[in-house]
C-alpha cells in the first residue's frame, strides 16, 4: 500500500507516492532516476526514516481522467491516445521495466496539451497485471468516445477488441484508422489548392501532357500561317491604294511599296499575339473568380480547426 499526496508550490506541481521501502527494486529505482525516458512522468527519489517517495513532476499537465471528465474524445485524440499507450509499453520493455507496475487508471495517466504528449506514471511499489489494466483502459476509452464520431468509435471498438485478445501492437489501430485526407489541410483547402493547380498546368502546361503532333502537321500548320500572314498584309496594304490590287502589284516593284507591306506584316504579327493573350487572360481571370468564390468559407473553416484540437480549446 502507498500514500498519495500532492504538492502544488513554487517549484510547480508534484505528485508524491509514499510507502514502506520496497524490497527487489534497486535497478528498476536506478532506471527511473539515471535516464530520461522519453513517455514516463519525471521520477526523484527519496529515501528517508525507513520510507521511499516518489516525487513525479506533473507541472503543467492534466490528467487524462479530469481532461475528459465531461468530455468525449474525439478521433484526432484517440490516435495521439492510443500511439501514446504503444510508446509506454515500447519504453518499458526499452528499459527492462515490467509492464506490471504502470499505473493504467487514468487518474495517473498524464496529458502535456502544449506538446500533445501522453505520459505515464512508473511506480514499483504497484502490481497491475498488462492484461488486467489494459482491459480496464479500453472500457474506460470505449465509454468516453464521441459517439457522434463513426471514426471515433469505430478505433475505440478496434482498440478494445485487440485488447481482450491479448494484441498490444497498438500502432496499426493508428494506421488502419488514419484518413487518406490530411486533417490538417482539410477537404475545402484541398479543393482550392487543386483549382490554384489547374491554373497553373493552364499557364504553364507540361510538354507531356501536351498530344504530339507529328512533324509533317507542324510544318502544314506554319505554312497555313504564313500564307495568313501574307494575305492580310497584302489586303490591309492593297486597301491603301482604293483596293486597285493590279495598281498595287505594280507599286510592289517600288522599295518603298517593299517597306509598306513589311510594315503591315510587322503590325499584324503583334496584334494577333496580343489577341492569343487577351484570351489567355480572360480564361485565368474566370479560374481565380471560382477559386476566390470559396475563399471565405476555406479561411472560416481553417481559423475554427486551428482554435480547437484533441477536444480542448488552446
């Protein structure tokens, strides 16, 4: 039997277990106090009139009892809950510490909401076999699951079905349960950065993507290019002179008709560039009015996710 006792001071917040001194336990003692296991709650020692303490450092963190007390758990949680639980049963057997003395009531099962950690409370002078308190972990995250949430309730179920079965490789719950969307970009984010995407490959498209075209429609389609070319600048020129085209065909033998024509070449070749890009534009202009059409919404949507996470508000 232990006494629980707690120290809130200036030094931070303190959670002391206090007993006889426990026999058997001199390397598991030494574990906890010569290494900084990544999972488990800060560990002193202290030896006195016959008694051990030990002193864990609980400053700024919360229970996962108090945390959820009139709370559910949401999917996001679950999965930072249950890798939390894996990384605790990996470091015990890291550290050669029998699972056994791992308090699994969530009262002792701590929460860092900066860092969104798990940590666990290693305490030799208690016995819980790893089935015994799994099981009970497992009601306990089964009766506290958002049942609004499919998600939710569905790992909380998977995570208690492997339990009594024994399978404590809890990661996979994780995995099997991750949705294929990021949680933190979200569906409406996703669907502007694909329009943003499609702005893009219309701009700037791959030559990949682009359908070949051989080289003999290449070499047809500037050929019908040019002869465009020369009948508009022969047309605009011819209109100069009434649209006398014989009285034209007799100037072109002059240099300076040999000018004119190359000039009406030389402002035709801009405008129809012009013209190709004014199209352009316009279809761009068109795909940022659809993106900006949901804009607000995606922000709204964003600042609401950003304030909440694993079912508490920052």
């Amino acid at each position: 039997m232990f006494i629980e006792r707690y120290d809130n001071g200036i030094s931070g917040n303190h959670l002391i277990l206090e007993s006889d001194l426990i026999n058997n336990v001199g390397y598991k003692s030494r574990m906890l106090m010569e290494n900084d296991i990544p999972d488990f709650l800060p560990c002193t020692i202290i030896r006195s009139d016959g008694k051990d303490e030990y002193v864990y450092d609980i400053t700024s963190l919360v229970s996962l009892y108090d945390l959820y007390e009139c709370e559910e758990m949401d999917h996001r949680f679950l999965c930072c809950l249950i890798n939390g639980m894996a990384a605790g049963l990996e470091c015990a057997e890291e550290y050669l510490l029998p699972p056994e003395h791992l308090f699994y009531d969530p009262r002792h099962i701590y929460v860092d909401r900066e860092r969104l950690k798990v940590l666990w409370c290693y305490y030799p002078g208690s016995y819980t076999t790893l089935a015994e308190g799994m099981n009970e972990l497992a009601e306990y995250i089964l009766t506290k699951a958002d049942h609004k949430d499919e998600a939710a309730v569905s790992l909380a179920y998977g995570l208690y079905k492997q339990v009594v079965n024994e399978d404590y490789t809890l990661r996979k719950l994780v995995t099997k349960s991750s949705p294929v969307t990021d949680p933190v970009i979200g569906d409406a984010e996703e669907e502007e950065i694909l329009k943003i995407e499609d702005i893009s490959d219309f701009m700037f498209p791959d030559e990949d993507d682009a359908p070949a075209i051989p080289s003999s429609g290449k070499a047809i389609i500037g050929v019908c290019i040019l002869i465009l070319l020369f009948v508009s600048a022969f047309t605009f020129t011819a209109s100069l002179y009434g649209g006398d085209s014989m009285r034209f065909l007799m100037k072109m033998t002059e240099m300076k008709m040999c000018l004119t024509l190359t000039g009406a070449m030389a402002i035709m070749l801009p405008i129809l560039i012009i013209l190709k890009w004014y199209r352009s534009f316009r279809k761009f202009s068109k795909a940022l009015d659809e993106v900006g059409n949901n804009k607000d919404d995606t922000y709204m949507k964003l600042s609401r996710d950003k304030d909440v996470q694993f079912g508490w508000e920052l």
